[in-house]
C-alpha cells in the first residue's frame, strides 16, 4: 500500500469540507422550499383589510375621545404573577407562556418535571402575552397611582393573545378596544358605556344591535339561595356558556362541579324568567327578595336603568338577561355584552362590566372601576358579512394619474404635487405603461377616479377625470379638479 502524504490528507479534508458543504446547501434549498405558513388562529391583513380595519378603529377611538378618555399602551408581555389568577382557571390554562431567555432548563429539576407542569412552569417561564387589556391596566394604575387624576378615564387599543380554539369569529391573536374609568364607583359611568356603545354601532352602520345586561350580585345572590353558596365563580363559568351549549349541558357542568341535583333544579324559576325590562325586574325583585345582596344588584339595576332613561336611550334596546354572567372573575356587579342582532356571526362584539377591587391585586385597595372592550375583529367580520362596509374605505387612493409619456408626466408631476397640498390622496402610475395595463392597477388597487394628463389635455388647460364606478368622464382645469375634490 502507498504511504499517505500531507497532500493527499489535506485533499481528503478539502472533499469532506466540499461534501459538507454540498449537504448543507441541499438541506437550506429544502427548507427555502418549504410552503410558508403562520400560526393557527392569526391572520396577515392586506391593504384593503388594514383600511377596513382603520374604519373601525376610528370610529372607536373618535367616540372614547369624545367621552373624554385619553389614550394608553401597556406592554405585550407581563409578568406571569400580574396575570395568573385574574381570570379564573379556564382563563389562566388560556394564557400563552413565554420561555425565559438562555437556559429555560437551567433552574428546573428531574424532580420538577415528574412532578408535573404547575411545578416546572415558574422554573421555565416568569412572563406571558396579555390575555386582555384590562388586568395591565390595573397594574399600571397602581404603578402610577401618585401621577394620575382620579377619577381615570382611559382607552387602550392593543392586541391581545389567547390560547384557545380558532373558528369564526374567535382568533388566538386578536386587538381590543377598551375603554375604563377608576376612582368612582358612580352608576352613571355605566349608563355613559352604553351611550358610547350605541354611538360607535350607529357611527359603524350597525343598526340592529342588542345590549345584554346584568348584575353579578344577582348571580351571587342566586348561588346563595340555590345552596350552593361560595360557588360564585364555577356557577358563573358554566351559565356564561348557556347560549353556546344549552342548559342540558350547563347543569350537567355544574353537577360535575359539585352543585347538588337539588341546588341545579332550584334554578328552574331563573330560566323562566320572560318579558319586557321592566316585567323582569319585577319578576327577579320578587325572587330574589330575601337575600340582600340581590335586593343591591336590583337596586343597581333600576338606577341604571333610570339614568339612561334620562339621557333618552332606547330600552328596547337592551335586554336584562339573568344568565348572562360573563367568565372572568374579576367582576363584581354591573356586566353586559353587545350582539349584532342580524349577522351569522354570533358571539359579542363588545363586553364589559363593573370590578370593585382589582388594584387590590397589586396592593391597592377600594378602587372600584368599570370598563369594557370592543372586539374589532369580530366587528370586522359582522361589518363584512352584512356588507356594511363603506366604499370609500377600499382604496387608500382617491385619484390616479396616468403616465402618457415625457412631456405630459412631467405636466403630471406639478398637477400632483396640488393635490397633495389640497389633501387629496392621489399618486402617479411610474412607468409610461399601455393605458389598459394603468387602468387595470387602478381597478385591481380600488382607486375611484383616474385622471388623464395626456398633450391635447396639457394645451387646452383642461383634463379628464374619469369616475371608475360610473364610467362618467369630465373636462376640467385644475382649479374645478380641486373643487371637485374638496366636496
């Protein structure tokens, strides 16, 4: 056999470093080949959705501001321990968990994991995607109690992160719109919610709309006389979902959980319950009448009930509904829900109540506050299915110039610049393209109006101004362009 040299070594180490290197690049064209994709229960939006979305966000933002809430962001991320706890356990298994940076193992044992995830979890991970909006900001509030003006109207629009199953209308990444006041525990805040409310549904087209509404203190008034006392919270977990599954299922839920068969029949006269707002309170006054913190929940209610009367609120549209009990634990009396009454998409669009003490969390006790959420995706698909969304909201572009050639884009180019001092959004296409490739951008792209700056157009003084909806054609100077605009 002939002896190996250094040559022939250092040859073998250059294949093996080509070979590798070969492997390499196959593995990195396979993965580029890899269809792209995003996580279930989040969505990419186009242009045509981000103005759609701006609709709705404007509309929001310009009524909290016009009932004299001020803006605020909160973090995506917070601690786990500001989070846990403040939903309920349904709501604590729903909240996304994040890794701690580096070595996420390093703090955990053998033992831990044996032991199961409520042990290994604090070791791995001390912050998690908000759930909501409105725990960070109780956190804040306490945070900055020595800056803020009290009573505090603010509202936040943020998305939020949830770990449930994705269908229609329910995403895992989804923004909300909330609006809250703290410091007072005044009822007429929650008759000004309801006002804020019905504004953004008619400012969005939303004509037919119900406003559910109740009273924890009912629904804790209710457990006590069932004899299921101090099981406030699984009671209102399983009723919340009675819309959804049926009552079938919500008293087997509640058998499971340890109500008694006779505490489940007791409820019997709730379900009943029938009528107008007014039949109702009757009704429930007399059921409840032997618990006192029923007869305060009722007495909430009238005076609601009361102040929005004196701002001319329609009651019609609202119902009192004594099984609406919303799951977060957090809330202590008034709490409603806001349907589209015509759309396919049946969950709530907006929700919220009154929380008596949830600074009393971070150590700051006796805050009451109240506050709710509009739901923008949600919104978003009720305005699309009833196809309410206005025309105006398809293109960012309200007028289009063509590009002729040399001469006349340059004609162009000053024509453009009044415009855009006018306040029109408007853009010239780039390239001397063929018309019908330019016409083409400006019906794929949703711009309402093209304007043609061609050398017939540039002599006269006058140019075209084509409507893409109606096909109209009209002969103007610059002057009548801007006018026409202006309207």
């Amino acid at each position: 056999m002939k002896p190996v040299g250094p040559e022939q070594i250092q040859d073998t180490h250059e294949h093996d470093d080509i070979a590798l290197c070969i492997g390499n690049l196959k593995k990195y064209t396979r993965m580029k080949k890899q269809k792209p994709s995003i996580p279930q229960g989040t969505r990419d939006f186009g242009p045509e959705k981000m103005l759609r979305r701006q609709f709705i966000l404007n509309a929001i933002k310009n009524v909290f501001e016009k009932f004299g809430y001020q803006p605020l962001e909160t973090p995506a991320m917070e601690n786990l321990s500001v989070l846990t706890g403040k939903y309920g356990t349904e709501g604590d298994q729903l909240l996304y968990k994040i890794l701690n940076s580096g070595d996420f193992l390093s703090k955990s044992s053998e033992a831990d994991f044996q032991n199961g995830s409520k042990f290994i979890l604090p070791k791995i991970s001390e912050k998690g995607l908000r759930y909501d909006l409105t725990v960070p900001f109780a956190r804040y509030v306490v945070m900055n109690r020595h800056e803020i003006s009290f009573p505090f109207k603010r509202y936040q629009i943020q998305p939020v992160w949830r770990a449930d199953r994705p269908q229609k209308g329910r995403y895992r990444e989804f923004y909300q719109c909330d609006a809250d006041i703290v410091g007072t525990s005044s009822l007429i805040c929650e008759a000004e919610i309801m006002l804020m409310i019905k504004e953004v549904m008619t400012n969005l087209g939303i004509e037919g709309f119900t406003i559910l509404l109740n009273n924890r203190k009912l629904l804790t008034a209710i457990t006590e006389l069932i004899g299921a006392h101090g099981k406030e919270t699984a009671f209102c977990v399983a009723i919340d979902k009675l819309d959804k599954v049926g009552r079938e299922k919500v008293e087997e839920e509640l058998v499971a959980g340890g109500f008694s068969e006779e505490s489940v029949q007791k409820l019997d006269p709730f379900y009943k319950i029938k009528g107008s707002n007014a039949q109702k309170i009757i009704q429930l006054e007399k059921l409840l009448s032997s618990s006192e913190i029923g007869k305060e929940g009722m007495d909430e209610i009238k005076l609601v009930f009361e102040y929005l009367n004196d701002f001319g609120f329609e009651d019609a549209r609202i119902d009192l509904d004594i099984t609406l009990a919303r799951g977060l634990s957090y809330y202590t009396g008034t709490i409603l829900e806001v349907r589209a009454n015509n759309s396919a998409i049946k969950s709530s669009i907006s929700g919220g109540g009154r929380y008596d003490n949830l600074t009393g969390a971070f150590g700051l006790e006796g805050v009451s506050g109240v506050g709710f959420s509009f739901g923008v995706d949600r919104i978003y698909d009720v305005l699309e299915d009833l196809d309410l969304f206005p025309k105006e909201y398809q293109s960012s572009t309200k007028v289009l110039l063509l590009n002729f050639d040399r001469d006349s884009f340059k004609k162009a180019l000053k024509i453009l610049a009044k415009l855009r001092s006018a306040g029109v959004k408007s853009e010239i296409y780039p390239d001397p393209a063929k018309i019908k490739k330019q016409m083409n951008y400006a019906n794929k792209k949703g711009v309402p109006y093209v304007l043609m700056i061609g050398e017939n157009e540039i002599k006269e003084g006058k140019y075209q101004l084509k409507n893409m909806d109606t096909g109209e054609q009209l002969k103007l100077d610059i002057d009548q362009i801007l006018e026409h605009f202006s309207n």
